[in-house]
C-alpha cells in the first residue's frame, strides 16, 4: 500500500537525485544526436558510424552512474519499503511538465532494480504501466521549434512549398539544384493528387529535426488533403564527389515507411526534446508499426524494451495458447521457441554445442551485441535482451521444458515465488526478435507447388516459380548488403535467413559471423595427385579465418532451379577474387552505399561511386 503522506526528507532527496540522473542521460543522448547535422554537413561517415554505436552504450554508463550515487550519498539499498515507496511518489510529482516522462519512468526502473532486491519488484515499486500521460506534451512558444513545421500550399505552390521545407532545415552545405530536386519530387508525388479534390484542409507536416543514418538524411512527414494523410521521407545524400546534396528518392505510402524504419536496420540520430511526439506522429504515418519498434528506431532502446514488455504482458492477459518449440529446422547454438498468436521469437543460448560447433556462451554474447552496435543496413534482425524473465509455467508445453531441462538447464527456474501454488517459469537470460518465415521453409513451399518444375504451367506452379526466384535472388542481395556493412555471415545456409512480410531476406543467427576485414578469402588449390581430386576429405590446409567461396555452392545449390536462378544473379559470391576486392575497399576506409529503398525509386541512379560493384 502506498503511505498516505509524504514526510521522508530522504525519500524527496533519492528522487531528486534520480531525475537528476536521467535529465543528465538525456541531454548527453539529445547533444551526440544533435551533432549528427554536423557530421552529416561535414561528410564525416566514420564520425556517424562511431557516434550511433557509442550512443547505444550510454543507458547502461548512466544507470551505472546514478546507482552508484545513490548508495554512496543515499546507502540506497538499506532503505526500507516505505521509504521507497515515498521515492517512486516524489518521482512521479517531479515528472509533472517532464518533456520526456516515459523515458524518466524506464530510466526510475532501472535504477530501481540495480539497486534493490529482486522481492521488492513490485507493481508498487517500479512503473508497471505509465504513471503520467504523454499526450499532447508540447514546447511553449519561447523554447525550442514545435515537434513537426506545418505548410499551407496550393497546387500551383507545392513545388515551392517543397523548396522551403528543405531550406528551413538549414543545412549548411549547398544543393546541387534544389529546385530541379523538388520538381522531381513533384512529379513523384503528383499521381496520389490526379483526379483528387483539393480540401480546404491542405498542408504538409514534416517533423523539425532530420533523421541521420549512416551516409543520409531524412526529411519526415505527410502531405494532408482532407481527411486523407499521405507519408514520405525525402533521403538527402551528397553527389558523386561528395561536394553538394541532393534529394535522391521519394520514399511514400506506408510500406516504404515500414522499411525505411525497420527493426533490421541501424537506429537513428535525431534531435528531439519531446520523443512521446515524434512516435505519436510517426505513428500516424505507420498505424500498423508497434510503437517499441518505433522507440528502438529513434535510439530509445530501453523505451522499446519497456512497451515491448508490457504489450507481450498484455498479450499474455488475452490469449491462452501455449508457447512451443518454434517450427523449423533446431539450431545447434540456440534453443528457439514461440507463442504462435505473438509475432515473435525467442532465443536461449544452449548449454553445450556439439562439434564442430566451438563457441561460448559469452562468445555468442559479444556477436549479438556486435550486431547490436553496428549498422544493420535492413539485412540482420535487431533484437531485445532480457535478463531473469518470468512466464507463467501453465503456458508452456511440456515438450518445451523438456527441451530447455535437456539443452540449457542452467537457464531454467521453476518455482513459485509468490506462494500461491502458480508456478512459473524464470529464464535467466534470453533474445527476443520479429518472427519471420525461415528462407528454407520459404523456398520449400515454392517447391511443394511445383515451383522447380519448368514444364509445370499451373497458375500455382507459376507463382511459386516467381515466389522460388525472389527468395533466392533476394538472399543473394541480402548477402552483398552484409558484405557492404563488413559482416561475413558465417553459417550461410538458407535456415539462417528469414522473409519478412515485405519479401525483404534478413539474416537472424549470429554465433558465426564476423567482420569481412578479418576473414582470407582463398580458392582452393588445385589438386596435386588425382587421389586428392578424388578424396572426399579436405586435403588442403584451412585456417581458422580461411573462407573459400567456391565451396558454398555444394550446400546453397543442390536444387537445380535453385541454382539456375543463384548462378544467373550472383554468381561472382562464389569467387574469392568478389570477395576480396570488395574487403580491399573496405581496409582502404570506403563505405559503400546501402540503400532503404529500391534502385528504382531514385532519381540519379548510379551516381554514387560506392555502390558494391557488380551487386543487383
């Protein structure tokens, strides 16, 4: 129960010092995301790309910092309940006018439960659900800019209109014809008004700051007609010799609003003093994109790991089926199970690997935070760590817990904690990503309905044909796109690679990979005697870093259709020579260009110098 009065000096204090810890995190975040507009005027990309990584360690570094003064100034940890209790009180009253009261919430969670004892994680404690409201948070008139600008054109203006709005983001680096460039994006837009009555109510809203990624920026918002909203981003990259910008693409429609803030591409920098206002109006672009993966987008991580919490809590209070093994083939690193009404996976690092697999577990730890930390570029699935989860032990079929007590049993707890005869199930540490439909799965479906059949002329078999065709030449791309980023997948079989709903192939088991640049890219030697062109074992030395490409195709290519489509599109992955020219570049500091969007969207395609040479 809560205290019916609040007389702790020593309460006020802890809270106080914790709001102190958070707005110190958050301006640090908001001051490295606003730098990004000068990285990105000064063309700086290993600055960006060091700068986005280093971001996503600096949660953790401020909770440490803020914990760490609690018990030194406060003995935090020895304090009794109805003193913490009185804390999360004078909190919340310090959250009252809070520009960024949600993430004030997570970072109070945090701090809370570092320092206390995992009994007092209760409800009472810690922000189960929202204490303060984060609708119609906004600036007053003498602070910073509003969340998004709005503009009122006609048609005859619009053109004009689009001039401006780019111009008033003031980027301190010229154009090379802006008002070539919006003339394009007028013709780009044009067909969603043909034919359309102009309401009284026209405008464009686009948000204030640019979002930076990698080598682009990105204008955001929506052009209104009416009661009829239409999204787009605008990508703003420099030309072939990095001199001037131009507007490359109109990205527009939900869809492209999908990928281009996907959960497989890298996060963000975006300057924003209220982010509650951004996911809203994000959101109302992207009605369909849960707004954890919209916090994860934005840099917010913890945020999405908080909402994605309590939606999968709110999943669980509304449904009643059971969490299974996960259809597919078993991993031999990790034991992957699924709730089927939860559009989700979730991943627990086994116990022992049997060979060849060599590993660890803290091994497979650093990947997924390589993963983690790097740029994504729409091709590996991010994903949310959990430490200490509890689900309830009735939702788990006993084959599951069969498979876990087998697998990972350091993993599993079973008990009831709260004493009252509901057991649960506790896993000490687990991974959680989108569910997509494994590449194999994919392409054997294409095959069940005579997709590998050429004389097969069924409509079926004809778009299994075509389904059989876009999986293979899109897990080809998927792989340059890796390459592109410096990432060597490793284990390369189709099982590892998944579809998401937008056809896009990602790739989603990371025990193996590692950085192009550390990899030696070889041909295999000729033989030397015909007993070595007849042997069936490896007779030639391998390195722990050797890779031969041309080795791949015995275990990608088995399917003759399958291989028709992989050797008319791409075969060069399986020459070394591919490979290695494309490792030089990046020693050399090149970083290639890896578009969210199709080739054809853009308006100067094969402009940029640092595309992968010779990729779809």
């Amino acid at each position: 129960m809560f205290p019916t009065r609040l007389d702790s000096r020593l309460a006020y204090e802890i809270a106080k010092a914790m709001m102190d810890g958070f707005n110190r995190h958050y301006r640090l975040f908001r001051t490295e995301s606003a730098r990004a507009k000068h990285r990105f005027e000064t063309a700086d990309w290993p600055g960006q790309q060091r700068a986005q990584r280093e971001r996503i360690e600096f949660y953790d570094l401020r909770v440490r910092e803020c914990s760490m003064r609690l018990e030194r100034e406060f003995k935090a940890g020895e304090q009794g309940m109805e003193i913490w209790q009185q804390v999360k009180l004078h909190y919340i009253g310090l959250l009252v006018d809070h520009h960024q009261p949600e993430l004030a919430e997570t970072f109070f969670n945090s701090v809370t439960t570092k320092i206390l004892h995992r009994s007092y994680f209760q409800n009472s404690f810690i922000f189960f659900r929202p204490a303060v409201s984060t609708e119609y948070i906004e600036n007053s008139e003498s602070e910073a800019l509003p969340t998004y600008r709005a503009y009122y054109p006609t048609l005859e203006t619009l053109r004009e209109a689009l001039q401006t709005m780019v111009e008033d983001f003031d980027l301190r680096c010229e154009f090379e014809d802006l008002r070539r460039d919006t003339a394009l994006v007028l013709g780009a837009i044009q067909p969603t008004l043909a034919n359309v009555k102009v309401h009284a109510n026209f405008q464009i809203q686009v948000l204030t700051s640019l979002f930076y990624r990698n080598k682009g920026a990105y204008v955001v918002g929506k052009l209104i007609n009416g009661f009829n909203e239409h999204p787009f981003a605008l990508p703003i990259l420099y030309n072939k010799d990095e001199s001037r910008l131009r507007i490359d693409a109109v990205l527009q429609g939900e869809d492209d609003m999908h990928v281009l803030f996907s959960f497989a591409r890298a996060y963000f920098m975006v300057d924003m003093d209220i982010p509650s206002a951004y996911v809203q109006f994000l959101r109302s672009m992207m009605p369909r994109k849960p707004r954890n993966e919209l916090y994860n987008a934005l840099g917010l991580g913890k945020q999405g790991k908080t909402l994605f919490y309590r939606d999968f809590l709110y999943h669980l209070r509304h449904s009643t089926d059971q969490f299974r093994i996960a259809p597919g083939i078993k991993g031999m690193v990790m034991l992957v199970f699924d709730l089927p009404s939860f559009p989700y996976v979730f991943k627990i690092i086994k116990d022992f690997y049997p060979p060849p697999k060599e590993t660890s577990r803290e091994q497979i730890k650093g990947k997924y935070l390589l993963v983690k930390q790097h740029d994504r570029v729409g091709r590996m699935a991010d994903t949310l760590e959990y430490s200490g989860v509890a689900f309830p032990r009735n939702r788990f079929t006993d084959e599951l817990i069969a498979e876990i007590e087998k697998f990972a049993p350091s993993q599993l707890e079973i008990s009831d904690r709260d004493g009252d005869g509901q057991l649960e199930v506790i896993l000490k540490h687990v991974y959680i990503e989108r569910r997509m439909i494994p590449l194999n799965i994919y392409l054997q479906d294409a095959f069940d309905a005579g997709g590998a059949d050429p004389n097969n002329t069924s409509p079926a078999a004809v778009f299994a044909r075509g389904q059989l065709e876009r999986g293979v030449i899109e897990y080809g791309n998927a792989l340059k796109d890796l390459i592109a980023a410096n990432i060597f997948p490793g284990d390369m079989l189709w099982k590892n690679f998944g579809i998401t709903r937008h056809g896009k192939v990602v790739f989603y088991d990371y025990d193996e990979i590692e950085y192009i640049t550390d990899c030696i890219f070889r041909k295999v030697p000729k033989p030397r005697c015909e007993e070595d062109e007849m042997s069936g074992e490896v007779w030639y030395t391998v390195g722990p870093h050797d890779v031969f490409p041309e080795t791949f195709g015995p275990f990608l290519l088995g399917n003759p259709a399958v291989r028709e489509v992989f050797m008319k599109h791409h075969a060069n992955l399986l020459d070394a020579a591919f490979w290695q020219k494309n490792k030089d570049r990046i020693l050399q500091g090149h970083m290639f260009d890896v578009f969210p969007y199709d080739q054809s969207k853009r308006f100067f395609p094969d402009t940029t110098p640092s595309e992968l040479p010779e990729s779809i």
